[in-house]
C-alpha cells in the first residue's frame, strides 16, 4: 500500500493538546489523517471530533481511515479559517482544543498531480482547494516581473528573484509556462551558474512562493490567528504546525502579542490601555522534531511547533 503522508510530530502535537475522553477537538488540517486518528483514540468516550480540509483528496482519505458515521464525528471540506461558521452550523459555542498542521503532504508532492513539487513534469496548478479560481500557470503567465519578483522575495525569499522573474517573462512570449517541469528548468536557467549546485533545488524557493501565493496561506493563517482563541473554552488549547520561517514568525508574533497585548509605552508606571492576556504560552521557545524523528522522517526536519492555552 502506497503511504500517503507520514505526519509530523503526531505525538508531541496531541500530546500538547491535552486531549482527553469528551473533549471537543479541531483538527484544521487533516491531511493523511496522522493527527486525527491518534485524536479521535484520546477522546473517546464522550468527545467530538471535527476535521477540516479544502484538499478533496484529504476529505477522502478521512473517509477511508476516520469512522465515518459515528455521529461524534464531522469532516469538512472547507479552509480552517471559516471555522467560526462550521462551529455555529453544528451548534458549538467553544472548543477544547484546534490543531493547525500548515504544510504539504507526501500525496500532495508525488501524487496528487498539481504540479507541487519540481522533480515532477506536471500541470502547473498548485491550488490545495480545486475548487478555487486562480492557479501558478495563471499567475505566471499574468503578472509583470515586478509583480513576480515581488511574490518570489516576499513568499519565498529568493535572492535573485528579479533575475527570475524577468527570464520567466522573456520564456513565456514564444511559449507558455504550463507545467512544473517547465518552470523548474527556466528557473535553474535564470540563476547564476554557482546557485545552481547548491544543497537545495534552484527552484524551491519559487515553488514555495507561488504555493502560498495561489493559495493565500499566510493572509488565511493571520487570519484564522485573529480569531481562534475566541473559539476555545476556558483552559482550551491552539497548536500549530508550521514549516517555514515565514509561517512561524505570523505565529510567533501573534501568540506573543495574545500573552503580552499591552500598548502601554515602557516609560508608564502601570498599564494605563486595559488590556489583559488572553493565553499563556506552552512553548517559550519552538519545539523541534527529534534527531530520530528526522532520520525516520527527513520531510519533518523543518517543522516547528507553537501552542498557547487560554485563559
């Protein structure tokens, strides 16, 4: 049987979200279901189980290794940040715990044929909702090199991103960029010689840019931030999963500002804005995956992981 994601620090991640018999737990990212089951074993009985994905290919793999039908479950194909909604449709007011894994299966990479990863000659897509309108191909083909150098440094932190980007522009007047192949090959021909023998594929960081730009994943993750803990009940719990710098300081910041919110200048002798904390930290410095897990597991080798408990 072909494996369809081996999931990143399954354990620590349930482990931080306290999960026990009755609890009411969100996972937002199902993925390969890796979380979600060792979840749905810790709540039982008595507890409720929610799981979100926009990947139809996830909401099928929940279908095949989840208990569907027994009616403490529910699986959504959705985006978790309209959460606040699937929370108000099934008539829960707050939860225990929501369980955020932001990053790309192993099916999304070598199987689901959307273009993902550039070792693969595949339709330039990238979308994880297909459903969505916009795909890499599109925004490839229509924004000017400004736009595309912009979306190169600022979601992928590539270093030559203006050189990329107008090579790009420069291919697609005698052919089309359609596939993932064929974007990994104008991207390696862009760098300079050197940067194309480096530890990391040439084109990584530009795949990683065009991922998050079709779908949204930095704006979708600030935006679920701003409102999650509202979801939780007293003593509740958030988790998140993230594996890139980028993804991890949104977190960071946004937990911090949650445990610390005041506005006070420093020079005040007290608070004077009203503000209180509304979480404390359960990591004051990130969690890593251990040396064995990364040896059993190379892809959880960036993974870092936030949580905070309401107060």
């Amino acid at each position: 049987m072909t494996v369809y994601h081996v999931t990143a620090m399954r354990d620590q991640a349930v482990d931080m979200l306290a999960c026990q018999p009755g609890k009411i737990i969100v996972d937002g990212t199902l993925g390969g279901c890796g979380h979600a089951r060792q979840i749905c074993k810790r709540i039982v009985p008595g507890g409720t189980f929610i799981g979100i994905d926009q990947d139809q290919d996830a909401i099928d793999q929940a279908h095949r290794v989840l208990p569907i039908g027994a009616p403490w479950i529910h699986i959504i194909h959705g985006n978790f940040v309209e959460l606040p909604l699937y929370l108000s449709q099934l008539g829960i007011d707050a939860v225990d715990g929501i369980l955020i894994d932001i990053g790309l299966s192993l099916h999304q990479i070598e199987a689901s044929g959307r273009g993902f990863s550039f070792n693969r000659d595949e339709p330039l897509d990238m979308r994880m909702d297909t459903r969505q309108a916009i795909t890499a191909a599109e925004i490839v083909a229509s924004k000017s090199d400004r736009e595309l150098a912009k979306i190169f440094s600022q979601y992928g932190e590539e270093r030559w991103a203006m050189r990329i980007a107008r090579h790009l522009v420069a291919a697609r007047q005698a052919t089309p960029i359609t596939t993932s192949g064929q974007l990994a090959r104008l991207v390696s021909d862009a760098v300079p010689a050197a940067a194309r023998f480096q530890k990391i594929h040439p084109a990584t960081r530009v795949f990683m840019a065009l991922r998050i730009a079709v779908n949204r994943e930095l704006a979708v993750l600030d935006r679920f931030l701003g409102t999650a803990v509202d979801m939780l009940g007293s003593g509740g719990r958030l988790c998140v999963l993230a594996f890139h710098s980028l993804e991890d300081r949104i977190v960071k910041q946004r937990f911090r500002s949650m445990e610390r919110p005041c506005t006070c200048p420093p020079s005040f002798p007290q608070c004077a804005c009203g503000r209180r904390a509304t979480v404390k930290l359960l990591t004051r410095k990130v969690v890593r995956p251990s040396e064995e897990e990364i040896r059993s597991n190379p892809m959880a080798r960036s993974t870092r992981l936030r949580g905070v408990e309401k107060l």
